[in-house]
C-alpha cells in the first residue's frame, strides 16, 4: 500500500491553498469557517424540522377546531372599523 502524498488544499473564491502554507492564525480561521459552516447546515436542518412539526400541529389544530366548530357555533371576533 502507498502513502497519499497530496497536501490539504483550501479553494476560497476559485482559488486553491495549500493548508500546510497557512500561518497558524489562518489555520485557526479556517478550522472555525468549517465549524460555521457545519453549525449553519446543522440550524437549517434543524429548522426544517421546526419548521414541518409546527405546520403539523397547526394542521391538528385546525382539524380540531373545524370539528367543534360543527358542534357548536363559533362568535365572529373580527375587529370592527372605526367609525368617523
């Protein structure tokens, strides 16, 4: 078995690096753009699922209150206008 000898390479804007080149303060701040960005696609998801369970529970609710509504009547509370 042979050993990979090609070095980390970082492409920021179409252009490549070579990760070992970096100075220490550009490898820190290239470890945290990667951790963001692990962060940012784990809050998408997340609010994805936020996002599909309120919907759920919404729909529930409205069932339910569509189905006591054919059970009792339902006052309108819609804000009248002012009158001038």
């Amino acid at each position: 078995m042979g050993t990979n000898n090609t070095k980390p390479q970082i492409v920021i804007d179409g252009v490549e690096y070579d990760y070992d080149t970096f100075t220490d303060q550009q490898k820190v701040m290239t470890e945290h753009v990667a951790d963001l960005e692990r962060k940012v696609n784990s809050a998408k998801f997340n609010l994805d699922q936020l996002s599909v369970g309120r919907d759920s529970f919404l729909n529930m609710l409205k069932q339910s209150l569509a189905e006591t509504a054919a059970a009792a009547p339902v006052t309108d509370v819609t804000p009248k206008p002012a009158e001038a």
